[in-house]
C-alpha cells in the first residue's frame, strides 16, 4: 500500500537529510506506529506520502502510483485516496461539525443526495451523532479529533495518516480514539500513526517504525514504544511530550504517576483481543 | 452542488474582504474609465475623419493674375491650360478623382460675398481679386499624395492643396488626448492589477485554512482556486460596470446634451459607441483578474 524504496529527503543543500535512505513497506490493512524523537524524520515521512514533498532521492509508491513522479494536476486524485488527522485537529472554526465533515465531500464535487447519506453514518461510527449542529469550540478535545477523523475518512480513504494524533488528549480520551482509529483499521484501512505516545504503542502492539535522524533503526511487527531515554534522549523518563512549534512541552496529566492506569484489562496486545465493536472487516467501514 | 458551493465561497469571500474589494472596484473603475476615454476619443476622431473628410477637397489653385510661382510666368492660367489640367485628371487620375468642379473667379467671389457679406476687414474686394481653382474629389482622401504629384508644376497651376491638412492641428490634439488618457489608464491598470494581486493574497491567507482542508482531501487545483479567480473577476467586471456607466453619463451629459445643442455641425460620439466599447472594457478588467490571478494563486493556494 506504502512502499518506500530508498527514499531520501534534503530540505536545504548541505543540511542533514530529514530521511536517509530509508527502505519501507506498508502492507494494505496495516497498522503501523511511527515513532521517534522530533526531527528524526516523520512528519517528513508522512508527507512525502501525501505528496506534500518530493523525495530528493528513491521511489515513494502510493496505492501503487509512483508519487514521486506524480504529475501535479493527478496529487488531488492521490489525495481522495488518502486520510489525514492532525494533532491539532485543523477544524474549520466557522463551520459545524456537520458542515466539517461535509465540506471535505463538497471540495471534491460530490453530490449533496450522497453527503446527505453519508456524513450523519460517519458521525455516528465516530459517537459525535447528535453533535452534528456544533460548532468546534462547543466540543471536548476528543470530540474535535472525533470530528477530524469523521473528516478524514468520510470519503472513504485507503489510507489513513495520522500525526500524533493524541498528542493534545489526555490519556483516557487518548484511549477512546485509538479505539476508533483501531476500528477503522479493521474496515481495511491502512493507518500510518507517528505518535509519541509510548503507553498507546505498548498496548497496541501493532508494527512499530522507529526512525532516528532519518534513518530506520527498527521495525517490530508486534513492536512496543521502547526505552523513553533512547527514543527521546533530551527528555529522559520523565513522561514529556513535545508539540508542535513549541519543542517539548509538559503535559500536566501525565506527571501525576498513574500506575494502574491500563489502557485495557489485561496486558494483551489490542489487536488479539476481543474487537471493541464487533464489526465483520471489509473494505470499508460503511459497507459492514 | 459544486456550483452552490463555489458561489457560496465566493460571496463569503467578498463579505470577509470588503474593504479591498471595494478599492479594487474603484480602481478598476478609474483606470477603465481612462482606457474608455481613450477609446471614446479614437471613436471620435474617426467620427470626424468620415464627416469631414467626404466634405472636404483637393483644391487646385489655378495662376492668378500676379504670382511669383515659376509655372505663373505666363500669367493667369488660360482656358487651354485649364483643359489640358481637365485633361490630365481625365486619364492619368480618372482611378483618383471622383469629380472635378471648376470653381471660377465669379464662383468664388459669389462664396466670398456669402461669408462676408460686409466685405473683408473693411476692404472692398471684386471678383478680379478672387483665385479660380480645380476642387478635385477624391474617391480614396488618402491618395492625396498621388493627385498632387500629378498636376503639381503643370503650367497654369500655382499650387496643389489638400484641405484635410485643415484639420491636423485638430486631429494632433485629439490622438495626444488620447495618449494621455492612454497612459493614465496604464498607469491605474498597473494599480489595479497590483491591487487585486494584495486582494487575492489577503482572501487566500484569510482562508488559508479552508484550503489547505482543501488541498488534503483533495480538491482539484481549479476548485480551490476558483473562489479566489472568480472575487478577483468579479471586482473587476464591477469596476468595468461603473466605467461603462460612468461614460455613458458623460457622453450623454457633456456630448449629446450640451455639446450637441451649442456646436451641432459636428459628428459626436453617442451613448451607442459608449455600449459598443462596453464589452472591450469589461474583457479588459476580467484580463486584469485574469493577470493578478495567476501571479498570485500558484504562490498562495499551491497544491
């Protein structure tokens, strides 16, 4: 679905490449966690796939269109393909929930019978029905990633990316939208995640990528987060994350210690265990 | 559905901009007005041109009985010399000359008498005083050139004239009017492009959002942008509105209203070469749209 083949990307000539080489697979269906310190190479990941950069060097292939070569009057039909939710949710301010989703249909030219038919069955797959009239500010941040993912997924994607997108949540609505975005991937859709997020990756044991000044230093197919002091050296143990544009940033939440705090009962990965919602996997989520 | 959405982008554009979008409309307005103008004054001229060039005539003077010409020498053109001059224009200008009208001494003092029927600066004068001449009509005024090599240094002939050169001293102030209303225009429409450029960069920053959703989820190059193209585009054809508007109150309050009734002789331009220039005026502002559009829009809504 997503295969990078010795891709290299160089922002500025001479600087360090934001990725080195780096050789990757994504299968369809997947469920992959992106992770590594800031700068080590996956936001540049993420977007060289939505072709928002070109590679300096190698083969980025995209649901089987060589992106790197793609012409740029054929990037919007690449992009219907793809989803993306963002750690800051990126709503429209001006618009309801409804409208949000529905403006994502409506840029693309769909008929109003079929955004009529489907942004209601969207909301009501991410829990946000009956929140259909509101406007952003009117809901809880999980609610407004809620919205994002209804947004990024109402026309069906094969892929979704999705870039820390737990990064502003505390962690039991953390919980909720990695429930949601493990439901998706059970419709078939391929979810790229670059997180830092270290309990969500040991819960869900899904394939693991680390990156590390734009190199691959390790992929586990039922990989966990890994040492914190490794991963993030500059932050060390202590449970930090960084946002966006602000280099790191305390997260008061987490500094409480919470030793029982367990994202599920019991210490198996989210992927062997019984499925939050019963849903027969297919090619889409609306067609179960 | 895309249409609606489109024209519901482009109104809440307009509204989130208003300030600008007004400017470019006056601007637009003020430098198609000048562009108008010239146009009106070129209009004019031809107007001119085609009334006043079928009244007017090559003029052959003919010997008097006192002149210093070297083809006077003889003294005053003969008979003989003034058939053999009908002649000439018979065969070697029968493709030039239209008609030939022999204006005598007589024909031309009847003239005199009627123009100044007090006599000339309180000098009597007789018919002797006047100068007979050949009015030549041309098919073509244009060949003038022509005609005039012809029957110029013939014996009987003082001198060749061609009275359109009347009009010159006119027609030179009517095209530097219209050079100064031509580079005026320039210079505003140099404005208003740069303004539209500002006002299509301040509406993509000011949705920058919007498209950049956009632009995720892929929206076609041309859907992004054409909000924007279409308040640029609209702007412009407004501000080309008020031009038209406003020169067809001018020509019909300066031109049909006033300049009409007091100077009546002349041919003006009327409200109808007004509406024939409309449209050019509007093809100019949806190229000044056309031009701001696409200096700005790679820049600011790039896919």
């Amino acid at each position: 679905m997503i295969r990078f083949q010795n891709v290299s990307k160089v922002y500025a000539r001479g600087a360090r490449p934001a990725l080195d080489d780096v050789s990757v697979d994504v299968e369809r269906g997947e469920f992959v966690f992106l992770v590594g310190a800031s700068g080590s190479g996956k936001s540049t990941f993420l977007s060289l796939v939505l072709r928002e950069q070109r590679p300096s060097r190698g083969h980025v292939y995209v649901a089987g269109r060589d992106v790197a070569n793609l012409s740029a009057w054929r990037v919007p039909s690449l992009r219907r393909q793809l989803g993306v939710v963002f750690q800051d949710f990126r709503l429209l301010q001006n618009k309801t929930v409804y409208e949000n989703v529905a403006f994502a249909l409506q840029v693309i030219g769909k008929p109003r019978h079929v955004i009529r038919d489907t942004v209601p069955e969207v909301l009501e797959m991410v829990g946000l029905n009956g929140k259909e009239k509101r406007m952003p500010t009117e809901l809880s941040g999980g609610e407004q990633q809620r919205a994002a993912i209804a947004r990024a997924i109402v026309n069906r994607p094969q892929i979704l990316l999705a870039d820390e997108p737990t990064g502003n949540l505390d962690p039991t609505t953390s919980l909720g939208i990695m429930r949601l975005l493990d439901r998706i991937n059970r419709t078939g859709t391929t979810v790229v995640m670059a997180t830092h997020d270290d309990e969500i990756v040991n819960e869900m044991r899904r394939r693991v990528v680390e990156l590390r000044t734009g190199e691959i230093v390790r992929d586990e197919a039922r990989g966990v987060y890994g040492e914190r002091e490794r991963i993030l050296p500059d932050v060390g143990r202590s449970p930090v994350l960084d946002a966006p544009g602000s280099g790191t940033r305390v997260v008061p939440a987490r500094l409480v210690p919470q030793p029982e705090r367990r994202l599920l009962p019991d210490r198996q990965p989210l992927a062997d265990r019984q499925p939050l919602e019963r849903r027969p996997a297919g090619p889409a989520f609306g067609e179960a | 559905m895309r249409l609606q959405f489109v024209v519901s982008e482009v109104v809440s554009g307009l509204r989130r901009n208003t300030t600008m979008v007004v400017a470019v409309v006056l601007v637009t307005f003020v430098s198609l007005t000048f562009v108008g103008s010239a146009a009106l004054l070129q209009a004019q001229i031809g107007k001119l041109k085609d009334d006043w060039y079928d009244l007017v005539e090559v003029s052959v003077f003919l010997c008097p009985t006192s002149s210093l010409a070297p083809t006077c020498a003889a003294g005053e053109a003969t008979d003989e010399q003034i058939e053999a001059l009908q002649a000439v224009i018979g065969t070697e200008l029968s493709g030039e000359v239209q008609q030939v009208y022999v204006e005598s001494k007589e024909d031309a003092f009847a003239d005199f008498e009627e123009r100044y029927p007090d006599g000339y600066q309180g000098t009597q004068l007789t018919a002797e005083d006047m100068q007979a001449s050949l009015r030549l009509k041309l098919a073509d005024p244009g060949q003038y050139g022509v005609v005039s090599d012809v029957l110029s240094g013939r014996a009987g002939v003082e001198v060749v004239e061609d009275q359109r050169a009347i009009f010159d001293p006119l027609f030179l102030a009517l095209n530097r009017a219209t050079l100064l209303s031509a580079g005026l225009a320039a210079v505003m429409l140099l404005a208003a492009v740069l303004l539209i450029t500002t006002t299509i960069r301040l509406s993509a920053v000011s949705r920058r959002k919007e498209t950049e959703i956009m632009r995720l989820v892929g929206a076609s190059n041309l859907f992004v942008q054409l909000p924007f193209l279409l308040e640029g585009a609209l702007a412009a054809v407004a501000g080309s509105v008020l031009a038209s508007g406003g020169l067809w109150l001018a020509v019909r309050f300066l031109v049909t209203d006033w300049l009409e009734q007091s100077v009546s002789w002349v041919a003006y331009v009327s409200e109808a070469d007004v509406l024939a220039i409309a449209p050019l005026l509007m093809v100019v502002a949806v190229g000044l749209a056309a031009i701001a559009s696409f200096f700005t829009l790679n820049r600011y809504t790039r896919i």
